[in-house]
C-alpha cells in the first residue's frame, strides 16, 4: 500500500518561478525604485548646488583678482551704478573674466576664471540651467555681481527686491555675486555673501 500512494504522489519539481513568485519579485523591485528615484534626485539637486556655490566664490575670488590688477572695477555698458543695479556675467563682463581684452578693460589679456557651462548664447551659466528645457526668462541661471564702487568695503540693498536684486540687507564685502535657481518655480538665491 505505501507502494501504491508514493507511487500516486508527485512530485514537484522546482525548475523555475511561478507567476505568483514572479509578480513578488517585480513588486518589490517597483518600491525599491520608488525609494531610490528621490533619493538619486536629491543628490543631484545637492551636486549642483555645491557645484554653483563653488563657482560664485570663484568668480568672486576672480573680480578681486581683477581689482588687485587694475586698482578699478570693470567700467559696465550704459553708466550703469555697479554698487546698486545688479551686473550680469555676460557680454563684456564675461570675456573680460575669461581673459579676453574687451573695450580696454583687461589689457594684459589675464584670464581670472574659466566658466565650467555656457548656454547657447556663449553665456556663462550656473549648473541650474537645463538645455532642454525651454529658456522662459532669457537670465535663468546667469551669474550677477555687484561692486563696492565707493570703495568703503559695503555693498548695499538691492532697490528690486531678493532674489533678483539683493542684498536684502548691507555686506560687507568689495564684489558679491549670485545666481537664481528658476527651476521648479522656487527663484532660490545663491549668494557668495551667504553661508
């Protein structure tokens, strides 16, 4: 009789995933990536920031560099005030920076910073901007400075309003410098002033 029923008793053989085994396994990789999606995400948001932070010192470090050579500050297009209206790194500014002698404004041809990204336009931009995406305002990620061109070491409040004109309140400093992260509708100011 045991004969008879080992005989009747099959056995099953595991060869491969069943459907069930299989469905399990596809869920648990979906959540896995659920969770490491943000996580990916937020590191990058974190490397460009540091990578803009990085760079705005550079290009402050780059103007007192600039000022050190010269004992001025660049002259800006139209008689702009450099102390109040806030100068985009473009143009003039940029080349002037990037070693080139644009107007007379770096005879000696010193190259004070080499930018990491340019958009399309030749501009120097910070990590923030994205090429794919289209350009809404024709500034996105674009540095500006400003210059203590009273020379008593104070930078004073923007007339515009943070994040596109700061300083909200007075810095002591000779040149501060800064970018607005557009991207995701936050305008978050990065400033070689700030912390």
């Amino acid at each position: 009789m045991k004969k008879l029923l080992q005989k009747q008793v099959r056995t099953v053989s595991s060869d491969g995933f069943t459907l069930i085994e299989l469905l399990v396994v596809i869920a648990i990789m979906g959540m896995l990536m659920g969770m490491l999606f943000p996580a990916v995400a937020s590191a990058r948001r974190h490397a460009r920031r540091t990578a803009t932070i990085a760079e705005i010192k550079n290009i402050e470090l780059a103007w007192q560099r600039y000022y050190a050579e010269y004992r001025r500050w660049p002259s800006v297009f139209g008689g702009m005030n450099p102390e109040i209206f806030p100068i985009p790194v473009m143009g003039t500014i940029a080349k002037v920076l990037e070693g080139e002698n644009e107007n007379g404004q770096n005879p000696k041809k010193f190259r004070f910073m080499s930018f990491k990204d340019h958009n399309e336009a030749g501009v120097p931009v910070s990590p923030f901007f994205f090429r794919q995406s289209p350009v809404i305002n024709p500034l996105q990620s674009v540095y500006f400075c400003k210059f203590d061109t009273d020379f008593d070491n104070k930078i004073r409040p923007g007339m515009g309003g943070a994040p596109f004109d700061p300083p909200d309140n007075e810095v002591d400093a000779s040149v501060i410098v800064w970018t607005v992260d557009e991207s995701g509708g936050k305008n978050e100011l990065f400033g070689s002033w700030e912390e």
